[in-house]
C-alpha cells in the first residue's frame, strides 16, 4: 500500500497541514504525521538524544513530540504499513523564501524524503495569518501541483520549495533562491531582574531585488516554484578551489 505522508512544522493542529491533508486526498490514501507542537525554524534537527512518542489522534493523523525531519523518518520506517509515494510539507503560515531554507523545518522535511529517494514538495503561504479565501487558493495550488509531480515525476535528489502569495494569484513562476534582508536582527533588552536578553528575528524583511528569484516572484503576487537539490556541493566551487595550492602531510 502506498500513501501520500504530509507533515509540516507548525504543528498538528494547524490549518495549513488540514488543508494539505484535504488536497493530497485527492491522490487516495492520506498519512498525517505532523509535530505535536509548532517546531518552525527547527531545520533538520533529528532527535538523538531521547524517545518519540507518536499518538494517533485521530485515524491516520499522528501527533509525534520531535521534529518534522523524525515525522519523515516515522513515516518511511514503520510507523505505518506501506512506502509513500509522495512527501509534502506544509502548508507552512509564513514564507521560505531565500535565507530562510535551511532554518525551515517545513523545507527540510521536504529535503530529508527527497534523501531518502521520495519525490516532496514544501508548501508555504506569504501570510501572517490563514484566511479562508488564501487557503481556498493555496488548496488549489497545491492540488495541480502534486498531480503534477505524481504524473511527471521529480530527477533523484530533487525536491520542490513552493511558496505562495496571499491574495488573488496572478501568475507561477520558476525561480532561484533569492537573497532576504533582515531588518533589525538582534533586539536587546533588560528583564525586571536587570539581566539582558535578546530575541533573534525583530524588525521587518526586506529582500535584494534579483529577477527570476522567489522572492521577487512573491512580490508580483505569483506561486514561486523553486527547484531544490540536497546535495550542497558547488561544482564551480571545486575548480576555482582546484588552483589552491593544497598540500598537507603530517610530520
Ligand atoms: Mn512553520
């Protein structure tokens, strides 16, 4: 038997993840294996270091206390019977656009399927909050684009970041990973006891203006459809770096 797995990293509760679940139906059998909590910016952490717990709350929706990368592994390895035939994230409240790939724990749960040899796509909404009318759109979305992936197929190695805009979709664009700005950084401040703290994230994103980059692609209120590899070596990298004059022996 195989089944599409979703999971996201906001948590099993969100209706972003409803709303993937309902659209992937479409293709027939539906396992929901999602973090029990929001995990956003989690990455591609794997819990090591202690046991997960994986409670079924409702059929085939099942709430695990680690992150989206071990709801994947959960999914592949046994947790239920079967092989997915497609792994989709999301639909994560917030972009991932640029920079914030790696940090997104909906990114990588889409990244660590496409390890194991799973088409995946990631789904994010450029919101701050889910209206009905965006999910509506984003529902549609997603639903051409896994009966396009399911039909066509994605080259080993490769998985889908997709990020839509809020408000009526004007168009969907293929694009490369742009370059986000963030304003303020690091925010300091003093807690009543007069120690300092910080929170990491303050102020608004800006991003640098590059045509054909999902950031700019959201910014013209289309779907941006970024192609993703894991492996992360930069071939032009290896022979600008083959002139180094390298050489190391231990004495
Ligand atoms: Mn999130």
């Amino acid at each position: 038997m195989s089944f599409v797995l979703v999971t996201n990293d906001d948590g099993v509760h969100s209706p972003g993840l409803a709303a993937l679940a309902d659209s992937a139906s479409d293709l027939g059998s539906v396992v929901v294996i999602a973090p029990d909590r929001n995990r956003s910016a989690i990455g591609h952490a794997l819990t090591l270091d202690s046991p997960l717990r994986a409670d079924e709350i409702r059929s085939g929706v099942f709430s695990v206390d680690g992150t989206p990368t071990d709801c994947v592994n959960l999914g592949v390895h046994g947790l239920v019977d079967g092989r997915p035939r497609l792994v989709v994230s999301g639909i994560n409240l917030g972009a991932n656009l640029g920079d914030d790939i790696t940090y997104s724990g909906t990114v990588c749960a889409a990244m660590e399927a496409a390890l194991m040899g799973f088409p995946s796509i990631a789904f994010s909404l450029d919101a701050r909050e889910f209206t009905f009318d965006d999910l509506a759109r984003s529902s549609a979305v997603v639903t051409y684009l896994i009966n396009t992936v399911v039909s066509i197929g994605l080259p080993s190695g490769i998985f889908l970041n997709v990020n839509i805009p809020s408000g009526v979709i004007s168009g969907i664009s293929l694009t490369f990973q742009g370059k986000r700005h963030y304003g303020e950084g690091i925010v300091k401040k003093t807690d009543p006891r007069g120690r300092s703290y910080f929170w990491i994230g303050g102020g608004e994103n800006g991003f640098a203006d590059l045509p054909g980059s999902d950031c700019n692609a959201i910014a013209a209120g289309h779907v941006s459809i970024t192609p993703l590899r894991t492996g992360l070596t930069s071939e032009s990298a290896l022979q600008l770096l083959a002139d180094w004059p390298l050489s190391f022996t231990m004495d």
